[in-house]
C-alpha cells in the first residue's frame, strides 16, 4: 500500500524549462494489517471468525486425539496386541490422519477466504482513511510495513501513524 498524493509532482514545469521547486513533504508508515485488526470492526470481525470456527477447530482437536490415543494404544501393547489387531489400529491411524489432513486443509481454506473477505471490506475504507489523513497532514508518503517483505529496514516511531489511522477509522465507521 503506498499512498502518494502526487498533485505537486505533476504540476507543469515553469517556464524556461527549469524543474520545478519541490516540497518533499511527509513520509510515515502504516502497519496496514495491525491497523485493520486493531479497528472496533476488525475486533469484532475476528470475533465472528473464532466463533463462526470453532467447531471446526473443535473437530480437528478431537480426531489429533483420537491419533495420539490410538497411537499410544499401539505403543503400550506392541508385545501383548495380536498382530491382526496392531494391524487395524495402525490402519485406524492412516485412517483418520488422512481424515484431519483434509479437515485441515479445508478448514485452513476457509479461513483464509473469510480473513480476506474481512481484510477485503475493512482494507477498501481503511484506504479512503488514510489517503484523506495524508492529504490534510501534509504527506507525500505513505509505507504500509504490515508485509513480511517490506522494503522498509527502520522507521523512526514518530513517522508511524498506525494508532492515528485507527482513531480515525473508528470515528468515521
């Protein structure tokens, strides 16, 4: 996210063909997730997804359990279980492994769909929020750091206008 009110920079040249005085203006940083996250709606959204998932988070806890108990089972009586009976239980825990690995993967798929929903319809507000606070405070740019690639090493404290972004959002929304 990089918000850069360019009105300035796209002015015409003066006459005479010199560059034209610049005013570099502000630069601050955004962790744009955190700042999501923190908002009124994003608390209640994230409030939403652990309720709306925790069945399923339930589900899966219980069949990693049923595993570990019938791998224990396995273990304890490796010398007094019949082989066919070491058999089935082993064939048990391919069994439901399999079974939680596709839970998993579904439930991972979910979430993820309704995070980005959430970050989709806070992200799209939280923008006008921000271009509407750089525009009044004089910035010429804003950085959002909130990805694990950012190209931004250090930023002083002062620059960061996460918590201002957030004030505002939750007065406007």
């Amino acid at each position: 996210l990089c918000v850069v009110p360019l009105a300035r920079a796209q002015a015409p040249a003066p006459a005479g063909g010199a560059p034209p005085a610049t005013d570099a203006g502000r630069v601050g940083i955004l962790n744009f997730r955190q700042a999501i996250v923190a908002t009124a709606e994003g608390k209640q959204a994230s409030a939403e997804l652990q309720s709306q998932f925790a069945s399923r988070q339930t589900e899966l806890e219980n069949i990693r359990k049923q595993i570990e108990d019938a791998q224990k089972r396995l273990r304890d009586g490796d010398r007094t279980l019949s082989d066919e009976e070491k058999v089935r239980l082993q064939r048990q825990i391919d069994a439901w492994t399999r079974l939680g690995q596709r839970k998993q993967e579904d439930f991972q798929e979910d979430l993820n769909a309704a995070q980005d929903e959430v970050l989709q319809r806070i992200g799209g507000k939280m923008i006008e929020v921000v271009d509407r606070y750089a525009r009044e405070n004089g910035y010429s740019l804003v950085l959002d750091v909130s990805a694990q690639t950012s190209p931004v090493i250090f930023a002083s404290p002062t620059v960061n206008i996460t918590q201002e972004i957030v004030r505002l959002y939750d007065q406007a929304h």
